[in-house]
C-alpha cells in the first residue's frame, strides 16, 4: 500500500499526466463561450420563443450536447472559483 502511495508521489513531483490550472480553465471558458450557454439561460429567463433562442444561441447552442457541456463548463468554472 505504501509503495502504490510513494509510486503517485513520485509521478505528481515529475508532473506527467498533470494538467496545468490554466489550460483547464481554458477549455471551461472556451467551452461556456462556443456553448453560449450563457446567453440561452437568458435568453429563456427573458421568455423568448424557442426560434428566437435558436437564433441567437447559433448553430452549436441548439443542439443539447453542447448545452450540457456548457453547463458543465459553468459549474466548473464556479468550483475553481
């Protein structure tokens, strides 16, 4: 058991496999950005239909997989924070 521990020290001192915070959060904040998960939630707390949301979400806003990665990009962003 103590080796396994020592062997996971000893990969986190070279730093290979880790990532660096900033790329992270870069990906979280590309991800919110191409989503435009943002601008769907106020789209909708404004009430506007679902063609005007379309419209101003674009291409990638309409499809669900890209709402729920902007989702997840959001609350990831705010766990860093």
């Amino acid at each position: 058991m103590a080796l396994k521990g020592q062997d996971e020290l000893i990969l986190l001192a070279e730093g290979g496999g880790v990532r660096s915070s900033y790329s992270v959060l870069n990906v979280l904040c590309s991800l919110t950005q191409q989503s435009k998960t943002n601008e769907y939630i106020s789209a909708q707390q404004a009430g506007k239909s679902a063609n005007e949301i379309a419209e101003i979400v674009g291409e990638y806003g309409v499809f669900p997989l890209y709402r729920m990665l902007g989702y997840f990009s959001i609350i990831g962003l705010l766990r860093v924070q």
